[in-house]
C-alpha cells in the first residue's frame, strides 16, 4: 500500500462510510434482539388441550 494523500483520504472515507452504516443499523440490531428475547418467554413447549379461539356462542 503506497503512502500517497490520495490514497490515505480514500480508505479514510471508506472507514468513515462503514462507521456510518454501522451507528445506523446498532439500534434496528439491538431492538429486533430485545423483541425476540421479550417474545420468546411466551412460548410453550406443550400445547393447551383447549382452543382458545373458539368464542362462547360457538360452544
């Protein structure tokens, strides 16, 4: 790698683009993996033997 201005101001760029999109995309990280562990508490191995779903009139 040449020591040349030009090509120093180059991969600062590069370095400056990457750090950009990385301060951008930490949060969106962070977030999705605190839903996914807030979801995953809720779920249960063994099924419920009764639906649910079904309202009272249709009983």
């Amino acid at each position: 790698m040449s020591d040349s201005p030009d090509k120093r101001n180059e991969w600062r760029a590069i370095f400056y683009v990457q750090a950009r999109v990385a301060i951008l995309f930490v949060p969106v990280v962070a977030s999705l993996l605190i839903i996914a562990t807030l979801a995953g508490n809720q779920r249960k191995s063994v099924p419920d033997a009764i639906d649910r779903t079904v309202t009272g009139s249709v009983r």
